[in-house]
C-alpha cells in the first residue's frame, strides 16, 4: 500500500493535534487547594501536643472537604466555600463559631469571595448572626448586583438567600471572652498584632479556574465598627485566571494599606514573576511598613506559596498530583 505525502503530513498533524489536546486535557485535570487558619506568634513551647493535633486534624479536615468536591468535578468557589466552612465551624479559628469579640463584647465578622474566571466577588463586613459568612459572600456574588453589604443589611440579604441565620450567642467561646478581657485590661486600642487567625483558602480547579476566600472574626477589641482586610477585595482577597489566587491573614490595616493581595497578582502580570517571588516581595513590603502576618497562594499553572512574617502560620495544601502539607511554624 502507497501512501501518498499528503496522507502522511495528515497523519502527523492530526497525531500532534490529539497529543496535545491530551495534554492539555491531563493538565486540566489537576487541582490544588491551599488553606491558612491564621498567622502569629504560634510558637512550639507554647503549644500542647494534643492541642497541635486538634489544629493540624481540622486543617486536614478543611483540605480533604476542598478536595473532595474537585474531584467530582465541583468547580473552584465550591472547594472555596467547603474548606472555610469547616474551619469557620470550629472554635478553633478567628472565623465563625470561633470569631473574636469587639470591645463592646460581641462577635462581628467580615468575609469575602472572588474568582479568577470572570473577576465577580462578593464579601459581607460587620455581619452578626450569620453562621457561615463565606457562603453569605458566595452569594452577594452570585445573586447580587452588589460585591459588598454590611450589618443588617447584610444579614437580611442572607436571610433571603436561605443562608444559615444563627442566634449571635452562638459566636460565644470561653476562650476568646477572656482573651478580650485580658486585652481589655491591658488597655491596648487595636489588638493581636501579634495573633491572627482569620482562615482562607484558594484553588486551582480541574478545569483550570481559580478562587480565593477569606473569612474572619476581626481583631479582638475593635472598636467603632473596625473592618479589617478580609472582606475588602484586593487587600485580603484576590484571584484572576490570568496570574493567581490569593488569601492573607494578619494586621488587616497594612494589607489595606498596601492592597496587599492584588499588588501580588498586578507583580506577576506586570512584571513575569513567580508567585513565589511576588508573595515573598510583598511581605518584605509589610515588614518594611510594620505590619505582621502571612498569605496564600495559588498561581495558574498550580504552584504554591505560604509566605509569613510571624513566627507561624496554621497552613498545608493538596495538590492532584497527591503531594499533602500541613504545617504551623516557620
Ligand atoms: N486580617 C484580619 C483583620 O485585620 C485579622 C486576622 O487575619 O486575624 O481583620
């Protein structure tokens, strides 16, 4: 049998075309989840064995609840949504059931969303019924011409949204009370510079998108309806499909101050650089202007960065490919 040039360039052309719409497909295919449940001073001699467990199993607990939507195919703000809500369900982090509490001794929380696909958001500031507020976020995004609500207002959206509503008793943990009584007594206005335990997380899902989400209680001791960086897009939270996806925890004026999240990704995309590089520049900037605390993040092609400036960070991810972290200190 002769087979002609043509037939043959055929051939090969359609062989290279199906090899790499096969690997485009294999890379579509992977996912990473990366998650923080807060950065400080977290110091090993001040930590109980059984107490470094309890955070490292819950922190496990958020990454496998990511993964296991992705692997069904769930899309990135799905992941999002499933690992800060175990963590804002723990009275382990300054998220949810956990949350600080303001001078006035209540809880006020403040979360956000965004994605990389289409650059929607959504955050809710000052909210203090909602159990979940990462999912009330998720919904000013997607139900909502608006990205932000505050307060009331905001809790009234939910509530029509379907959104779990909660008794605001519900935020009470002994631990955090007496943390405020501490700071109280200490008269210091702004509190836990040196601790912050505001969770995030982002993701790269398999079908290449990304998602950042950022939920927290505050600063313990705020006072005049302080709202921090988390549910300010830009400074705690950012993604875009075209550079990462980013989620940070720590002194939130500084990160406003330096719209901390999106001068990472706006350093990738202007200037080519990794993500590595990029969070590791912008928490040099921190530092410079005195602020402390860490971020996350995700880049387009999966490569991760945990990047602090405190003594640790409550962090790990899980990438497809089966590599797992988790990790405290630095
Ligand atoms: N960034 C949060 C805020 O300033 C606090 C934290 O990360 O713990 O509200």
């Amino acid at each position: 049998m002769k087979i002609s040039l043509y037939q043959l360039t055929t051939f090969i052309i359609g062989l290279l075309l199906l090899t790499s719409i096969d690997i485009h497909a294999s890379d579509k295919g992977k996912y990473v989840v990366v998650i923080h449940g807060g950065a400080g001073t977290i110091l090993k001699k001040n930590m109980s064995p059984e107490k470094e467990q309890a955070y490292k199993a819950k922190l496990d607990e958020a990454l496998v609840a990511a993964e296991k939507i992705l692997k069904a195919k769930g899309t990135c703000v799905e992941a999002v949504k499933a690992a800060i809500m175990v963590m804002e369900n723990s009275p382990l982090f300054n998220a949810g059931k956990g949350a600080v509490f303001t001078n006035a001794g209540k809880n006020e929380l403040d979360a956000s969303i965004m994605r990389g696909k289409d650059l929607n958001a959504g955050a809710v500031a000052g909210v203090t019924n909602i159990k979940n507020p990462i999912h009330a976020a998720i919904m000013v995004m997607d139900n909502s011409e608006h990205v932000m609500l505050a307060g009331k207002g905001a809790s009234d959206f939910a509530k029509s949204q379907d959104v779990e509503i909660v008794d605001p008793k519900y935020f009470y943990t002994k631990s955090r009370w007496e943390s405020l009584q501490r700071l109280i007594k200490k008269e210091r206005e702004i509190t836990q510079r040196d601790k912050h335990g505001t969770v995030g997380c982002v993701v790269l899902d398999t079908y290449g998108n990304l998602a950042a989400g950022t939920s927290t209680g505050g600063m313990t001791n705020k006072k005049y309806g302080r709202i921090g960086d988390s549910p300010i897009i830009g400074a705690g939270t950012y993604a875009n499909n075209k550079t990462c996806a980013i989620s940070c925890t720590g002194h939130g004026e500084y990160y406003i101050r330096l719209s901390f999240a999106r001068d990472i990704s706006a350093m990738m995309e202007y200037q080519g650089i990794t993500i590595e590089n990029a969070c590791k520049q912008e928490v040099r900037k921190l530092t410079k202007l005195g602020g402390t605390g860490g971020t996350i993040a995700v880049d387009k092609d999966g490569n991760v960065a945990m990047e602090f400036n405190t003594a640790g960070m409550y962090r790990g991810y899980i990438k497809s490919s089966g590599e797992k972290i988790i990790s405290i200190y630095k």
